[in-house]
C-alpha cells in the first residue's frame, strides 16, 4: 500500500480524507496531543484496521473523538453533571473522560468493555476531519504498538508507511504528551493516565479527584498491562547530571553507541559527550521529548535521558518515561508486556 502525505491547509486532500473515514479506512491526523490514527467509531470492521495497522492488541481500547457537544449521546448514557462541568472548562483541549457507553459505539473501539473514552481535541485539522467525516472518530496514536507516540507526520510515516494509506500533516503537536484521562464512571473521578490536565486543575473544577496507577481488573488505561512509549534502545532515566555523564561514560567505554538528552541548562557541562537538548520548563520538554527519542533511537543502542521536573505536566511526562524504562510496567496476566 502507498502511503500518501497530504497537508491539513489543502482543502480538496482533506475531503478525501474524509472519504477514506466514510468508506471505512483508516487516517492518520494530528490533534494538539500527539497524532491519531482514525476510523469511523461506529464502524467496527473501520476500527479493526486501526488495531492491524499498529499490532495493537485488541484488547486495548480507543479513544473516540468529536468535534461538538451533539456527537455526544450518540457515543455514551448516563452523562454525569461533572462532564458537563469540565466540558466548560476544558473542552475542546488535551482531557479524554470514561463515560458508560452507548450500543451504538462498535464494540473493538472499546474491547469489549461498558465504558467509552471520549476527547474533544482542540486541534482544527482534527476537528475539521471529524467534521467532514459526519462521524466520531476512533483513534489510539498512530505508531507501531508499544513504540514512542508520534508528534509530528514525518514519525507517522516512519512507523506506519506501507500500512496505512493516509496521513495528513499538520506540523507539529503543541502539547506532545497525550491526553489526561479521567474515569468518571465511578463515585469519584479517577485520573487513570496523568496529562497536561493536572489533577490540580481537575481539583478546581471537581470537588474530588483520585489518581489511580493501576487497577488489578481490566485494565482501564494504557500503560497498566503493555508496555508503552519505549524507543528502540535501551533507556535509562536520571536526575542527578553527574549520574548521567557516569551512565555515558561506562556505557560509551562498553562499545555502546550512546545518546544524551539533557536540559538546556545543562548542556555545557556534557563537554563533547553526543547531546540532544530539551527545554528546561516542563511543558518545552513534553513537546520535544517523543521526537528526541525518536531522533535518538536512529543512531544509538543506548539513550540516557535527564528526567523532567516532576511538578505539573513534568509529572506527566515522568510517568510516561518511568513506563518507557519498564518501571511501572504493570500486567494483569502473563502476557508479553513489549507487544
Ligand atoms: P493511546 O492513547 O494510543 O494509548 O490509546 C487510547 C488509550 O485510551 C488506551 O490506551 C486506553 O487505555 C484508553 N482508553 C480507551 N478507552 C478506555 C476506557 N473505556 N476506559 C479506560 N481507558 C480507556
Ligand atoms: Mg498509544
């Protein structure tokens, strides 16, 4: 199959997109949090080529996104009055909530289970397909399954080409992270997966809120039974610079091919060790992070990443690298954790 690029600003290539989503097939987008690849929600054989197309397992389910607040009902019951509080504040942005689904949501979006996750990105390109789809749209990341999330198209394509037919470019993805999911399905709202949404922001809206790791049934968030967002290379994370250089050195002295990510501020003190460098501030750092490995990962075995500040977005970042290294790998069975 051919994979075609097409860009978000080209109105004729965006109908056609749509038409691909309306006849059954599969784009790739790019929404503010990292890019998705999408089918028609209420098309289940549409959504079984999403979960080919990544190697994703089918019993990790999608996120089911809209462009207005009428889509709504046809996707879950029983909204709870907290959605219609944090739709004021949030939507469109980066938060995805667990509702109790409705019939008509195929059942492979949400593998097989009583609730749907729903997000209302902020992106226009995105809401423009969704729009000209006439449908929601399901999409987990467009990446290999258990790969580093794609942040701009040219990552799409490197994971995906030849197995998808679409992609539209629409640059680069200002948050880099992807969303905050809350389960609302519950008697408190749960945080399953932290994101630019912080639960402190979420405490200002909602009287209460839980962060929730990991849940020993189902599994109700990415991460909690695969693992997620690994590069291919061997990572390691720490604070301290000192331990970085040192993590290098013995791993460069090994015959190692060795990569560096290390905050601006931070730079000068590598000397001539092989760097790429990230912003300092924590939402900088969301944004470059998932390229940085990428770019990382193409010429090194082993990468060494300073970790982000761990307040605000930096925590959620944290928790996607802590899943990357494998320390809160978490599985429910005996299945593989690196599908
Ligand atoms: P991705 O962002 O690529 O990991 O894909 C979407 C993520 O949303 C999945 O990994 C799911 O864990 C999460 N998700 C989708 N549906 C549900 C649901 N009904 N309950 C909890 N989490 C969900
Ligand atoms: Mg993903």
């Amino acid at each position: 199959m051919i994979t075609e690029i097409i860009n978000s600003n080209d109105k004729k290539a965006m109908q056609r997109a749509a038409d691909l989503i309306k006849s059954g097939g599969v784009v790739a987008f790019p929404t503010e949090t990292v890019y998705g690849l999408g089918a028609n929600a209420f098309d289940g054989a549409a959504v079984e080529g999403i979960f080919t197309a990544k190697g994703r397992p089918a019993d990790n389910p999608l996120i089911v996104h809209i462009e207005n607040m009428n889509m709504i009902e046809s996707i879950a019951v029983g909204i709870p009055d907290d959605f219609y509080l944090l739709y004021e504040k949030f939507m469109p942005g980066p938060l995805t909530v667990v509702l109790h689904k409705n019939k008509k949501i195929s059942d492979a979006v949400t593998a097989g289970l009583d609730t749907v996750a729903v997000r209302f990105p902020r992106h226009r390109t995105a809401a423009e397909l969704i729009k000209k789809s006439g449908c929601p749209i399901a999409a987990p990341s467009a990446n290999i399954s258990a790969h580093v999330s794609p942040t701009t198209a040219e990552h799409v394509f490197a994971d995906l080409n030849g197995r998808i037919p679409m992609i539209i470019d629409g640059g680069e993805c200002s948050v880099g992270i992807e969303s905050t999911i809350l389960d609302l399905t519950g008697d408190t709202p749960v945080i399953l997966r932290p994101g630019a949404i912080t639960l402190d922001m979420l405490r200002k809206t909602l009287k209460e809120v839980a962060e929730v790791e990991c849940r020993a049934e189902t599994p109700k968030a990415p991460g909690m039974k695969y693992r997620h967002y690994s590069p291919n290379a061997e990572l390691r994370l720490t604070g301290n610079r000192g331990e970085a250089a040192a993590f290098y050195d013995e791993a460069a002295a090994a015959g190692k091919n060795v990569a560096l990510i290390v905050k601006a501020s931070n730079a000068p003190y590598y000397g001539s060790r092989n760097i790429f460098v990230i912003p300092d501030d924590a939402k900088g750092y969301a944004k470059k992070i998932y390229a940085l490995l990428r770019l990382a990962e193409t010429s090194s075995d082993t990468i060494i990443c300073e970790s982000p500040e761990t307040s605000g977005a930096g925590a959620s970042v944290l928790n996607r690298l802590n899943k990357a290294v494998g320390k809160s790998g978490f599985k429910t069975d005996g299945r593989s954790e690196t599908l």
